[in-house]
C-alpha cells in the first residue's frame, strides 16, 4: 500500500489495487493488506542486487533524490523511494522522518482529488464532523490491535494539519484570502496548546480537537469541519502504515477490489519520471481491446494535458458511468502518439493468470496468482482441473508482485495443498482476534509443489508461502518477501458513508514465527535486477523464459522434485 506500498501508484481504473482479507460480510471486511496509501504496490522488483554503497552514502542518496522528488510534488515517487530505503535500513531516523512527511502529503493529495471527500468538506456540518471523529476514536479504542496513546494520536495528528495548512493544494481550497503570516502565527499557537494538553482519553481528544477547529475558524475563517476532518485523517495514519480512513469513494472501492471487479477501462498505471506509465492492461477489459500496450504512457484525457497530473487526478478524469466513453491520448514506446475512445465497462479482474505447461515432457504446470479475493478459491479450484487435463504432474505458484487480499481465502489457497495442521494464527488485543486457522485433508493436491515469491509478495502471500515453508510442502524460489504481518478489518462509519481500515490483528506462521519486518525467505535464493517478464502466449515450451531466471529456476526446481518421487 501503496503502497510497493507498498506504496506505490499503481492502480486499476476505477479502482486501486489494496490488498485485503477473512470471511466477510458488507457490513466488516477484515484484511490483510500491503502497505498501501491505497497505493499499492510498485512494479519494481523485490530481490534487487543492493548496491555496495555503505549506508550513510546510501542515505543520503535517497534523501538527496527524494528531496527533488519533493519539491516537484511528486509525492507518491518521493514515498516509494523513501519506503524502499527504510526497508534496508529500518532504523535511521532521517529516513522516518522524510517518509512521514511524504505520506502526509500523499494522503492529502489524494483526499483533495476524491469527489466525495470535497463534498463532505461543504456539506457536512461541524457537529457531524465531530462526531464522525467520535466514531473513529470508538473504533480505535474498541478494536486496534494495540492500546492507543491518545496523546501520541493528538501529536500525530497535530503535525499533519499544521503540514496541511502548508500545502499549496489544501491552500489553495481552503486558504486563498488567508497571509502565510497568519497560517504561521496560528501554528505556532496551536503548537503551544497542544504542547501544553494531557490527552488522556479519546474525550480529551474529542474536546482538543474541537478547541482547534475553534481556533482555525477564529483565527484564519477556515472551515471548523475541514480542520475536524483533517484530525479525523490523521487519528488514524498515526496508527501505522495500513490502518487509514476511507473517503465513500474509498469505501466503495475496496468493496469492488473483494467482489473483483469494477467499472472502468482495466489499466494499471503508475507514476513514473513525471509521466503516467501504463503498467498492464486486465485481460479481456475495454483498454485491451482498445489495443493499449503495457509501456504505453497517458499523456492527455479528454483534453486535459497529463504532464503535471497524479495518478489519482488522472483516475477522476478516467473513471466514470458504465457505457460512457474517455478519449485517451498516448505516447507508445515507439515514439509515436495515438488518440483511442475507449467505452467504459464492467471490468472482471482475473486473480488467475498466465495458467499453462511450462515443461510438457516433465508435466510442470505454470501459474501466476495475482490477489487474494473473493473469487480466487472458486478460480484456483477451475484453474487446477484444467492443467490436470493437460498433464499438470507438478505445480509452480507464482506470487511475485502479489500484493496480498483477503485472509480468509488465503486460508483456502493453502488448504487446497496441505493436509492437515495450522495454516496461520492470528493475535489481537482480546480473545475475539485470537484465532488459529487450520487445515482439511479433504480435497487436498498432493502433487510437487514451488512457489515463487519478490520483496513485492505481501501478507496474504506471506501466508502461502509462509504455510508450504513450514509444512515442507513445497520449494520457495526468489527473494525474500516484503515481511508485512498484520490484518486490517475494514469498518463503514455512521457518517458520510465513510469507512475505517484498521489493523485488529497480528498473524504468526505455522511455527509460531512473526512475519513483520523478516518475511519469508527462500529456500532458494535468485536475485534479479528488473521485474521478470512473465511469458502470457500459453506456448508449451520446455524451457522457462530466459529473461526470468528466477522461473527458469523455479522449473528446475519442480523438476528435481519431481525426479525424487
């Protein structure tokens, strides 16, 4: 999330690729996501060749880049790089510190181009926005997976608003009559007062906050709801990276990224040197058959220049009512620039992909999972049977760049392949998130299994190959995985048709064994310096595709398994 969000921009229009998790209904989803800003993740590959540089040169280096980053408000670049940086060096300070500054002005962007989070700014009054703050304060209270520091959260919250008062776009829709001499004179009053506040309880923190939009309407005429939906932000990307609040449009989009699908042209498209890259287009969507390539770049829609745009703003201006249509401009990878009307539509999206023979003569089977939703179990069970009756007598699973999804269907993914014994546990903060998941020997596979695995494989892909590792059930290929381990349960609010992501749990392998910050490691380590392209032409040849080596050894692995039988 996001984030490789962890964070990064990729997302499926109309709808960002998250991660999510168990059995559910609409009312609570509980998930296990990747590191998002609903962001997701980047294509870059895990299990990159690190360079020799010694740290502090590296720090610096990343700081340096992601400072230009900065100041071309190329916020979600800025969060990748520096997400990336603190996963080889978790503990430097500078680096924490640049990454929250990038993630506040990321999620803020991101609420400033959403419809329905504008629309709350001028329609909600400030006794709605207040209580809606009351209701996530509950919720935190009654279900995060720690005890909350109420004066922590305030802090937390306190430095985002004071960001945001800075920030030319939260300027520039709330403060275009106001000198930055005032906005400075009041954050340094609101400083002082919060300073000076025991927070003691989430009634404290109800009556600070009210005290502060007071003050941000006294002394600036900002709107009292604004600055209350700006705690209400903060209260919970203070938490950690996946706990956030979700805008309606949020809400509704993750709802559409369990059932699979949504309306849209099914591209996937991130950031990238100040362009919007097309990352892959769903198989069978509108952009597919519109002849979009992956490489393509989006340089206009309808019109409107996308030089200076966000993945979100171009989302907007792409996403609309199914049967409707969007002129796209793109920039091809051979230089030339080509206009397509493209019709929005239904868009499923296939968590099964690229199923096929990969050895013929040896009878290895080939198959990329893409996600965890409601569909995979049902699409896995399909998948299976079929590359049965082409002679499937060994398996790969590849999860790279798997981002992750809904716990409870990961629970299923494995069960389909280990017989008995638990699968993942799961610890919260009361009894009720302390669970233990096991497996079925009916309908088991019993057939070699390998499973591919980057630094982009997240949570529910975690489970997986976390699950085949410790049941010696099959050989974990690639590189070590992105090492996220908790579980989010998504909770729609009273107000505003608004949501919650909040993390209630932490899972644990079969072996007891953490996940956060370690991941899952190979039993056979291939190091790669760029995303292997993944062969989709369905050809049976009998050797992998020479520029992934990391299937290539995959292959070799099943092989020798299968020789050992």
């Amino acid at each position: 999330m996001q984030r490789r969000v962890s964070l990064a921009l990729s997302l499926l229009l109309c709808g960002v690729l998250l991660s999510i998790a168990p059995a559910f209904t609409r009312a609570q989803v509980s998930f296990v996501q990747q590191p998002s800003t609903q962001a997701p993740a980047s294509d870059s590959s895990g299990g990159l060749t690190l360079p020799s540089d010694t740290p502090t040169v590296d720090i610096k280096q990343s700081i340096a880049q992601g400072q230009t980053l900065e100041s071309e408000r190329r916020w979600g670049e800025a969060l990748t790089l520096y997400e990336d940086t603190l996963r080889r060096f978790p503990r430097d300070p500078a680096i924490q510190e640049r990454l929250q500054l990038a993630r506040i002005h990321y999620d803020l962007g991101r609420r400033y181009n959403d419809n329905s989070f504008k629309k709350s700014l001028t329609k909600m009054p400030e006794r709605d926005a207040l209580d809606l703050y009351g209701e996530v304060l509950l919720k935190v209270q009654s279900h995060y997976v720690d005890t909350p520091n109420w004066k922590g959260l305030i802090d937390y919250s306190t430095k985002a608003y004071l960001v945001a008062l800075a920030d030319p776009v939260f300027a520039e829709y709330n403060l275009s009559n106001v000198s930055q001499s005032q906005i400075e004179s009041f954050s340094r009053e609101v400083t002082q007062h919060v300073a000076a506040w025991q927070i003691a309880s989430r009634h404290h923190a109800r009556d600070a906050v009210a005290y502060i939009a007071r003050m941000g309407n006294d002394r600036l005429g900002l709107s009292s709801t604004t600055s209350v939906l700006e705690f209400t932000c903060g209260a919970t990307s203070g938490l950690d990276p996946y706990s956030t609040f979700l805008t309606a449009d949020q809400l509704n989009e993750v709802y559409s990224q369990i059932e699979g699908n949504f309306v849209g042209l099914g591209i996937e498209l991130k950031a990238s040197d100040g362009s919007l890259l097309i990352v892959k287009t769903i198989t069978g969507s509108p952009a597919e058959k519109a002849g979009i390539l992956a490489g393509d770049r989006i340089v206009a829609v309808d019109n409107h220049t996308t030089a200076d745009m966000t993945t979100d703003q171009a989302a907007n201006l792409l996403q609309g009512k199914e049967g409707t249509v969007v002129e796209v401009s793109l920039l091809g990878t051979d230089g030339k620039t080509r206009r397509l009307r493209i019709r929005r539509e239904q868009v499923d999206v296939p968590s099964i992909d690229s199923g096929r023979i990969v050895d013929k003569d040896a009878g290895v089977a080939y198959m990329r999972l893409t996600c965890f939703q409601k569909t995979t179990a049902r699409d896995l069970d399909t998948e299976l049977w079929r590359l049965n009756s082409l002679g499937m007598k060994g398996l790969i699973i590849d999860l790279r760049g798997n981002p992750g999804g809904l716990l409870g269907v990961s629970v299923e993914v494995v069960d389909r392949f280990v017989e008995n014994g638990v699968i993942v546990s799961t610890r919260g903060r009361g009894p009720q998130e302390d669970y233990k998941y096991t497996a079925r020997p009916q309908g088991t596979w019993r057939i070699p299994l390998v499973v591919l695995i980057d630094g982009d494989s997240a949570s529910a892909s975690e489970i997986f190959a976390g699950a085949i590792r410790d049941h010696h059930r099959g050989v974990i290929v690639g590189a070590r995985s992105y090492g996220k381990g908790s579980v989010q349960g998504i909770f729609p609010l009273a107000i505003g048709n608004s949501g919650l992501r909040l993390t209630t749990a932490k899972f644990l392998s079969p072996l007891n064994q953490p996940y956060s910050g370690i991941g899952v490691t190979p039993d056979l380590p291939v190091q790669t310096v760029a995303k292997p392209v993944v062969d989709i032409n369905g050809s049976q040849q009998a050797v992998a595709d020479p520029q992934d080596p990391a299937l290539e050894a995959a292959v070799e692995a099943a092989r020798r398994q299968l020789i050992k039988r």
